[in-house]
C-alpha cells in the first residue's frame, strides 16, 4: 500500500507553536542540522540513485490501481507524518510509481535525465526564495537576471558590443523575459505581435486598453490571423484563444515531404489575406524543431517574405533553440536572427529542472506594448522584472540557467547536441536495415518517427487500390498503435506515438498514418539501447502476430 506506511510507535503528533517553531524556524543546533543533512542525503542520492536505473521506465502497475489508493479527500488536521517519514514514503513509495524520465529507454518526451547538478542549482534557488517580480524581493538575482537575458540574446541575435552593453542593465528595454515554459512563451511574444498590430490610433488607445471589439472597429478589421505551419505546437492556439483572436484564426499551412512550411501555400495565404482590407496577419511564425518531427522551417526565407510584407515574424524555438550553442549544426537554423521573438525553452535542450522558458525580442523596446504597472510594485522607472512578464511573482530561473551554462560552456551542450542529433541519424539507418520497420520522417533535429511496418504489407501497398491502401493503412496504424501501448505497458522501454498526415507512397496516395516518435535527448541513450527497444517492439509484432484472430486482419508472416 503506497500511502500506509505510518509506523505504529510514532507518538501522535499534534500541531501547536512548539512543532511549528521545530519546522519553520532555522535549525539552530548541531543535532537538528546533521538531522536535515542526512535528509538531504536521502533525496540527493535515494532519488538519484532510483532515477539513474538502466530499465524500468515505471513499476507495473495499472492506473486503475493507483488511484484507488488516492481517494482521501479530507485535508488533514493535525500532522500525519513526520518530516523524515515524508521523504522516505516520497522516496520508496511513490518514486517508484512516478515516470522515469531519466532512464535511457525513456526516449519518447522532450523530458528526460537532466545533469545531475540541476537539483543542487534548483534547491539553492528554493532556499534563497526569491520573487523577481520586483527588485525589493530579488535584488542582485533581477541584475543576474537581465544578464543571462542579453547572453542567449547574443547567442540568437549576434548584436554589437555597444548594443549590449546599452541593453544589458536598461531599466527602460528588455530583451527577453523568462517564463513558466514554451507555451507562455510564445502566449507572451503574441500578445506583444497583437498589441503591435492593434496599436493605439486617434480615438482608440490599443487593444490592451480598449479591448479586442473596439480594436477591430477602429482598425477596420473583421478579422485577424496567424500563419503557423500544420505542425505548429497547439499552444499557438490556446495563445489565440487567450488573447481573443480566436483559435480557428490560427491558419495552419502545409508541409513539404520533410514536413517544413510550404513557402508557397505560405505566400498565397498571406496575399490571399491582404486582398482583404477588412483582415490583417498578427504574426507569422516559423517553427525550429517541430514538437513532433524535429523539422526546421526555412527561417531565413520566412523572415525575408515577413519583412517585405511588414508581418511580425516569430519564431517556435522551444524545442531547437539550443542548437544554437552547437557549431556543427546551427546553420540549420539559419535565419533566425530575423525574428522578432524566439522562444526557448530551459526544460527541454537547456536541460533545467521543470519548469522554464525564455522569450526574446529583436527590439529591446517591443516588449513596452505589454507594460503593467502597480502602486506597490513594478512603479514607473523601477527595474522591476514584473513590469513585462505575463506571470506576477516567479522564481529565479534564470539564476540556474546562468550558472549551469558556467558549469556546462557552450561547448557542453553542443556535445549534448550534436550526439542526440547523430544518435539519431544512426537510429534511422537501423530502422531502415530492418524489413518491418519503415522510417517515416528522417532526423533533421534529434526527432524521428517511424513504423512498425511488416514487409508483406510493404509489398501488399506498391499496386493496389486506393481502397486496399486505405484499408491496408488503416491496419498499419492499428498495429503500431498496439505495439506502442503493450511496449509502454510492460514498462521497460518508452517511445511516443502521434498521428502525421504523409505522403508515403510513391503514387502520391496520403493518409493519416500513426507512427511511433522518439526524441534523442539522453545521453545515456546508445545505439544497443535503441537496438534492444527496436527488437522488443519487433517482438511484439509478432506476438500480436501470432495471437490474431482476427479474419479480415492483412498482417501475413510468411
Ligand atoms: C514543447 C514545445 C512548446 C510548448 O512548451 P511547454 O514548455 O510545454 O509549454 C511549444 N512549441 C514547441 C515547438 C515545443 O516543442
């Protein structure tokens, strides 16, 4: 039982000032102290230890089970445990039915192992506690802060010297903002594109002020869009949702083979819009590592179509950004310093604890569209970080970012880099050694997804009818959806699915086809780790195989 683990001796415990004066206030002598210490111990290295675990990504057991065990829904009065009691129960207990994402066969999430300093750098940060929604609250960290802004500014933007050295502690610009991750992100780079394109004019004073109705009536709009291609994070949707745009006005373009945006069917879009004087484009954006492919648009192009259009151009890096540190493979992002934001995210390539990301703006002054200002924080003038960020208090994020790239250098997350996308590339030539597995979207990042795909139906799909290959796909889809879901369950090895609209035939015939997604993050991650996950889902094909009763079943071993 996960949650009974209270021992018989413990003496009841009682809440009164005599407890909360042992639990609140700094421990003062050497016993308490070795006390917290050894604590600390057990978290440090019980957690490590259980995280760093070659197989098992979770113990077996059923969902159903374990929320069973989670029915109590009456908060409790008195204290029912003790400190040391907690840590032990969150250690054996529940860690083990938590997800490890550290495990080298975890490779299906952009979440994964993360270096193992990060949680000494996370801790230190809970224990300063510091707001840097204002400077009162934060001191030297909101400066810190401001800093390792510019620093990853440079990286994507490559100013001058002079210009970072004006931007760099300017109370009245500022190149970026840190957030709770990649979503709010690019929720706080289209809220900066809309305030732009809504700007105040005579007799209106901004949509931030007035309204979105007021905006349209005053603009002449009926409408405004985004233009993000078909594999564009959802989070572009919610984004305009929350800022009242409407997320049916979020136009997905098409993807190329490679599942890039089609600059085409992007340029017609953007015309087909402008014909309209009654509807404008709010951003366009261009995706670095798409969350399901790892595809990279053609920023480059991209950003010169915004620029000859006057369109704000933003740019998806949550998941590619870091590429940047790598000098082997950061021309695939070219391009980007045509941005006008970027979003990154810290608990993807960066490697930080869960949860952070980062905006940044080409314009130090873009981000004056979204100011707030307050009584008794955030006044005019002051350094408060809080003055630009959608979130009000927050933690010290950037304090960890700033230290581990001092422990790691560029340089360490370009080995990082480039071994995932490498690792990656050899997965895909494994994939394709093998006849009943087909590669569908070859590694442009460290992403790629593939099939489970049995050669006789392979061959069954080369000349048949629109009808069969229908049919025919439909099983396929069927079978590596089984595979992913037996494979996740016997808990061993992990690897995503999704759902991708290919052109996998050479006759052009396009479908909806399930394939199995893996993300190369893990370092631990090896070419026989790999190996040993292909065999175990090429097992499970034929077990399914074997099993199927089913008459109208294509599956055919010979
Ligand atoms: C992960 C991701 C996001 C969302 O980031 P969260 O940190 O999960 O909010 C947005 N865009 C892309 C391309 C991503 O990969």
């Amino acid at each position: 039982m996960l949650n009974e683990f209270k021992s018989q001796k413990d003496k009841e415990l009682i809440a009164d000032w005599d407890a909360l004066s042992r639990i609140f206030i700094r421990p003062e002598n050497k016993a308490t102290r070795a006390t917290l210490v050894k604590y600390m111990e057990q978290i440090l290295f019980g957690l490590h230890s259980f995280l760093n675990k070659n197989v098992g990504i979770t113990q077996e057991i059923s969902l159903k089970k374990l929320s069973e065990q989670f029915t109590d829904t009456h908060l409790n009065k008195h204290p029912e445990k003790k400190l040391k009691d907690v840590i032990s129960c969150l250690i054996e207990n529940i860690a083990p039915h938590a997800v490890n994402v550290a495990s080298p066969y975890f490779i299906g999430h952009m979440t994964s192992a993360i270096p193992f300093f990060m949680v000494h750098l996370k801790t230190i940060v809970s224990a300063l506690n510091q707001n840097v929604v204002k400077l009162e609250t934060s001191k030297v960290v909101s400066v810190i802060e401001k800093q390792v802004l510019a620093k990853i500014h440079r990286l994507i933007y490559s100013n001058t010297d002079m210009f970072y050295q004006d931007h760099v502690q300017n109370t009245v610009s500022s190149l970026g903002v840190f957030t709770e991750g990649g979503t709010t992100a690019n929720l706080s780079a289209l809220w900066v594109a809309r305030n732009q394109l809504l700007k105040p004019i005579p007799g209106f004073e901004g949509v931030e002020i007035d309204g979105i109705a007021k905006a349209y009536a005053a603009h002449g709009l009926d409408e405004c869009f985004i233009l993000v291609s078909k594999r564009g994070h959802y989070s572009l949707r919610k984004a305009a949702g929350v800022l009242g745009i409407g997320n049916k006005h979020v136009i997905p373009i098409d993807v190329n083979l490679k599942h890039q945006i089609e600059l085409t069917h992007l340029m017609n879009t953007i015309n087909e819009i402008k014909r309209n004087p009654r509807k404008a484009i709010i951003a366009v954006i261009g995706i670095a590592g798409t969350t399901e492919t790892g595809s990279v648009d053609p920023l480059r192009q991209i950003g010169e179509i915004c620029h000859q259009h006057h369109i704000y151009f933003h740019v998806d890096a949550a998941w590619g950004g870091p590429t940047l540190m790598s000098e082997k493979y950061r021309h695939l992002l070219d391009g980007i310093s045509l941005a006008d934001s970027v979003t990154i995210d810290c608990h993807k390539q960066f490697y930080m604890p869960m949860s952070c990301g980062m905006v940044y703006f080409k314009d130090p002054y873009f981000m004056n569209a979204i100011e707030y200002h307050s009584n008794y924080v955030n006044r005019m003038g002051s350094v408060d970080l809080g003055i630009k960020s959608l979130a009000g208090s927050r933690e010290a994020h950037s304090l960890i970012l700033d230290c581990a790239i001092k422990i790691m250098g560029t340089k360490g997350y370009a080995l990082l880099i480039d071994y995932g996308i490498e690792l990656a590339k050899k997965f895909a030539q494994e994939i394709e050694k093998r006849k009943h597995f087909r590669l569908i979207t070859s590694p442009e990042l460290n992403i790629l997804t593939y099939q489970v795909c049995p050669e006789s139906l392979q061959l069954a799909l080369l000349n048949t009818t629109v009808e069969e290959k229908k049919q025919i796909n439909a099983t396929i889809n069927e079978l590596n959806r089984s595979v992913q879901r037996i494979q996740r369950e016997s808990g061993k090895s992990f690897v995503s699915r999704t759902v991708l609209t290919a052109h996998r035939f050479q006759d052009g015939f396009v479908d909806d086809v399930v394939v199995l997604r893996c993300v190369l993050m893990n370092p631990m991650t090896t070419i026989t780790i790999i190996n040993d996950i292909l065999n175990e889902q090429e097992a499970i094909f034929h077990q399914l195989q074997h099993e199927r009763t089913d008459p109208c079943t294509l599956v055919k071993e010979n």
